[in-house]
C-alpha cells in the first residue's frame, strides 16, 4: 500500500464514519517506531506507522477522531469524554498494537543477595551496596554476578 491508496482510504473513512470530509493529508512514515500515527496541531497533516498495517482501519479511525475533534473545536485529547465517546462511536483503536520494532524492556544484568534474609535483587544499573540496605530485614547487600 502506498501513500495514494492511504489518502484515498482515510477521505473514504472520513466520509463514512464521521460525515465530514478530510481535507488534508496523512502519509506513511517509518521513523515512527512505537506509536501508531500522529496527528499534527499545526497543518493538520497525519503520520501513519506503516508496522500498523495490521490494524490500519483501527489506527487511522483513531488519528481521525483527533483530527475531526480539533478542526471543531471540541477537546481532542485522549482523556477527554469526547474523544472517548467518539472512539467508541466509531471503533477506533483505543491503543495501538505492540510491533516488533517497539523497545523491549532491558533485563536485569546486576543480582544482588542480602546477607541478612537471603533475598536476591536483580536491577538494570549497578548500586554502591555500602549505601542501600534491605527493605525486608536491613541487612546488607552482596553483589552475587553480572547476568548476561
């Protein structure tokens, strides 16, 4: 799919589920990596993740709904009662589906031991382990090995 097909799809949408036209334009673009699509305040123009193409109609349903919310002057943010109902209305996606490009959450690479109860810790970064103590028993820590 192409950014014409994408264009000519969104003005059908538009039409279709909310009654009003899109006037302006929404392209594919790759730097996008774990949002869905953007909706810009200033021109109005709509960024589409294209790893969305699973759920294009649901993403692009959702950018509409900011668009349409805004250009009428109502409260086009994701907390807002309006653009909920509308959502709704309309059977956007509320979130947009995780992709294989999205950050994956680092491991735990440093595991530490309390010398008190016993305790292993695993923790992203490195701590000074005269410093922190146990929140169970006080006791202090012993760095055990780094997890690769």
């Amino acid at each position: 799919m192409d950014n014409q097909e994408l264009q000519r799809l969104t003005e059908q949408w538009s039409l279709e589920y909310f009654q009003r036209p899109f006037l302006h334009r929404i392209v594919f673009n790759a730097r996008l990596k774990t949002t869905g699509g953007r909706y810009h305040l200033a021109d109005h123009h709509i960024d589409i993740n294209p790893l969305m193409y699973t759920d294009l109609k649901g993403v692009v349903l959702h950018e509409l709904c900011h668009y349409h919310l805004h250009l009428t002057g109502q409260d086009y943010h994701h907390r807002s009662p309006a653009f909920k109902h509308l959502l709704a209305r309309v059977g956007g996606s509320r979130y947009a589906p995780p992709t294989s490009k999205a950050r994956h959450r680092r491991r735990a690479r440093w595991l530490y031991q309390c010398q008190g109860c016993g305790a292993l810790v695993a923790r992203q970064r490195r701590f000074n382990t005269a410093r922190y103590v146990c929140r169970r028993c006080g006791g202090r820590f012993k760095l055990i090995n780094l997890k690769k």
